[in-house]
C-alpha cells in the first residue's frame, strides 16, 4: 500500500506490475508534466492515460465540475466529465481518496469514434489505484 502523497511525488507507482497486465499497457509509465502536478502517462487499450495525485484537495468538490455527474467507484465519490475536441474524446474522473485527498485519471481515446469501452477502461485505471491505495 501506498499513501496519496507518495504517487504525488512518483505518480508512476500507480500502479503495479500486476495491475499493468491486467489493463492491457502496451506503453510503460512515463513522468510527464502537468500544470496541477507531476502526472505518469501510460498507453493502453482504449487509449492514452494519465494519473495526477492530488494529496491535499478533493477535486471533486471543485465548483466547476459540479455540474459533472457524481458516482462511485470502489465505494468511494467519483465525478466523471466526457469531453470531445478536434474528434477526439476524452474522459476525466476525479475520484476522492479521503477527505480533503483526491486523484485525476485522464484518458484520451485511440479511436475515432471513440472506443465503447474508453471510458470504461479509465474506471478499471481508478479502481486499481484505489486498490494500490488500500
């Protein structure tokens, strides 16, 4: 298990050797920057994906994602916003770790028009870092 501020200083620990074959990587994880943090990008079935920890703010309480639709994934409170620019499509999900911690997954579909299961694959990426979270 890892703590929320440890993949925000190494976000590419996300996930582990395990988790990377079972969600089909064909790209290892790379350090990549980010305007709100250090991300990792990895590319995978389904499409590119980033990570961005953010170890002292729940993203989804943010006033301008409120309008996104809420859910959950592993139990815990998730906003997920589909975003379409040039043809491509990409989906954020803001999932709350605790109070006042949180983490982005960013995934950009490979396909044009998007894959069926893109989003999909972006909740498989959250659920294994809430996993490796504890």
């Amino acid at each position: 298990m890892l703590a929320l501020s440890s993949l925000a200083e190494d976000p590419c620990q996300a996930l582990t050797h395990e988790d990377v074959v079972r969600l089909s990587v064909f790209t290892e994880g790379a350090e990549v920057p980010d305007p709100s943090g250090k991300s990792c990008q990895w590319s995978a079935r389904g499409g590119v994906v980033r990570f961005t920890a953010y170890p002292t703010a729940d993203k989804t309480q943010d006033q301008d994602v409120q309008h996104l639709p809420a859910g959950e994934i592993e139990g815990r409170r998730a906003v997920i916003g589909e975003f379409s620019r040039s043809g491509t499509t990409s989906y954020t999900i803001l999932v709350t770790t605790s109070p006042g911690r949180s983490f982005r997954i960013l995934i950009v579909s490979s396909a044009d028009p998007p894959e069926p299961d893109t989003l999909a694959v972006g909740k498989d990426f959250a659920a294994a870092v809430l996993r490796r979270l504890g």
